[in-house]
C-alpha cells in the first residue's frame, strides 16, 4: 500500500469574500473612535487558534496610545500551548494572557494586570477600560468573567455571548469590573470600569484563506463559505497535523468527498433511497472540530517564517476592497500598456 502524502498547499477557490464589513462593524469602528480619548487601558481578545489572522490592525487605531493587553482567548481548543506562548511573547513582550474560561485562575492574573494598570493611571474616576477585537472571539466571556470574580457579591451576567459571530451588535455601557479599594490594596480609588464592543471585522482581507480561517472558527456569519469548502480545507488542515485525527472514519485521504461520505456512513447520516447526506456529515465535522473533539491544534503558521511574515503584514496592512480594486485595475492597465 502506498504511504499517504498530504497536499503540501490548498487552492483557495474564487468564490471565497474578501470582506465581512457590514454595517454595525463600520457603525461600531466609528463610535469606538470617538471614545478613544477616554480610554486608558484597551483589552484586545484574539483566538489563541488563529493568532495572527484574529488581530484586527484597524483596531490599533482606536487603541492608539492607551496601554493594551492582549488575550488569547479559546486556548483550551489548542494543545501546543507552550510553543504557541513562546512565539508570541518574542512578538509582543510580556503584556499578554492566554486565557481560559474554564480556568478562573487565567482571570485571577487578567485582573491582576488589570489593578496595575489602575494603580499606575491613580484616577479620580477610576481606570477607564474598553474590550475590542474580531467577532465571536470572547469578548463578552471575558467581561462576564472578570466582573464575577472581581466583584465579591453576586451579579448578573453583564453581556450577552453566544457561539457565532454579530451577539454584540452595539456598545454596551460602563460596567465595574473592580470595587474601590484603598491604594495599599492595589487598587485605585474607584476601581476599574470595563466597556464591552461589537466584533469588529478587518474591512478588507487579501488572503483567502485567512477567510476560511475566520469562517472555522465562526468569526463570520455561517454559510458564507459553504460548509463542503471550510471541511475541504480542515481535512487539509489535519492531514498535516495529525491524519490520525479522523482514522475512525477512513484511511487518510485528500479526497473530502470520500471522507465525507465516510462520515455519513459511519454517523448514520443516510438520507431517502440510502443517499450519504453529505451536508449534514460536513456540519457534523465542522461541530466537533469547533469543540475540540476533532484535533485541538493552532490554524496559523506561528513558525519564525510565519511569525515574520505576520510581522510584515502588521508594518504594512491591508488595502481596503476599493482600494484594492483600484490597485488591481492600475496594474492590468501598467501590463496592457508596457504589451
């Protein structure tokens, strides 16, 4: 039997968008732009699966100058947590968290950082935080989080979280994710107040697969990218991985017709006249890969190469659609003229 060679890359095919803009993203970009001078501190959440592809440099500049930390959210769904950490802190210092939900001690230090940052601003009006990032990356979990640990008496839940990109559509209000405490206790005189955002998508992505990335992970609305692509480009995702992952299903295989019609039979997912429902076997792949029953591993290339060139696409970042359509016609006209 001839040993299995996974496809060492992936066409990405022409239907895939290039943009999940849409109307209260543009709408919560702007009013996030007006509150920027009223902000001392701006936690960035990002998804610890996609690391790169989840930071948003449009969001830089309503961070501007204010301090930030970065927290790398949905790191229980990623196994190479050490390497992951390593790579990312030779990137961005020390003024980073990985956090989990299911650990509270993971929130413990995100306050933490948090009293410092107050004690160090020493407000009259307390520390002044905002929480922004892409959509469906736990941001409302982690307000949620911070305000039931750091307030010592029961609360209700301060946002709204949900599993799929747009739950927070609007700016939320002002809410006290630590009580006033005296200085000597590490706080400042009123605490810390803490904004929740919408999920902000870039308005222009030049990757294609960066879009395929986002849609596994939910950070567009689902069925944009139809279901049989994004386990198209999973399949190709794990062979590289772990092939192993799916060896209950069939051998490996690059073919993501025959694996899902493995699925189907294997699941039972038989429609009328004994028809493998494959859309049904894809939505099921998809569900188990995003609750970590179908390999836990990180979506971004975060080798040295892939951190560098991340670092690149930071210094220059993406067009925006018409200017990159404009880019696109000046070239086409450059080359028919230099014919």
């Amino acid at each position: 039997m001839a040993q299995f060679v996974p496809r060492q890359s992936f066409v990405i095919p022409n239907s895939i968008p290039k943009t999940y803009y849409i109307g209260h993203h543009a709408k919560g970009f702007s009013e996030m732009t007006k509150m920027k001078s009223h902000i001392s501190l701006a936690l960035e959440c990002r998804d610890a699966r996609v690391p790169f592809t989840s930071h948003n440099p449009n969001l830089d500049r309503i961070i501007g100058g204010s301090e930030r930390i970065i927290i790398y959210t949905k790191c229980d769904y990623t196994t190479d947590t050490p390497n992951l950490q390593n790579t990312l802190r030779k990137i961005y210092g020390d003024n980073i968290i990985f956090w989990d939900k299911h650990r509270p001690t993971t929130t413990d230090k995100l306050l933490k950082m948090i009293k410092r940052a107050a004690v160090a601003q020493d407000s009259i009006l307390g520390l002044r935080a905002i929480v922004v990032g892409v959509p469906n990356v736990g941001k409302s979990s982690v307000l949620n989080a911070l305000r039931y640990q750091g307030i010592p008496r029961k609360l209700s839940k301060a946002a709204r979280t949900g599993g799929q990109a747009g739950v927070t559509r609007k700016m939320g209000t002002n809410v006290r994710i630590l009580d006033p405490e005296s200085k000597s206790k590490g706080v400042g005189l009123n605490g810390a107040f803490l904004l929740d955002t919408p999920g902000v998508f870039p308005p222009y992505v030049r990757d294609g697969e960066a879009m395929l990335k986002f849609a596994l992970v939910q950070g567009i609305k689902d069925g944009l990218i139809p279901n049989d692509i994004l386990v198209d480009y999973l399949l190709y995702r794990m062979n590289l991985f772990k092939p192993a992952l799916y060896k209950k299903y069939c051998e490996p295989t690059n073919d993501v017709h025959e694996f899902l019609t493995a699925v189907a039979w294997k699941d039972g997912l038989i429609k009328l006249k004994g028809v493998p429902d494959l859309q049904s076997a894809a939505s099921r792949i998809l569900r188990l890969w995003r609750h970590g029953k179908m390999g836990k591993f990180v979506l971004d290339d975060v080798s040295d190469e892939g951190s560098e060139k991340h670092q690149q696409s930071i210094d220059n970042p993406p067009l925006s659609l018409n200017q990159a359509k404009k880019q696109r016609k000046q070239t086409i006209a450059q080359e028919k003229a230099g014919a």
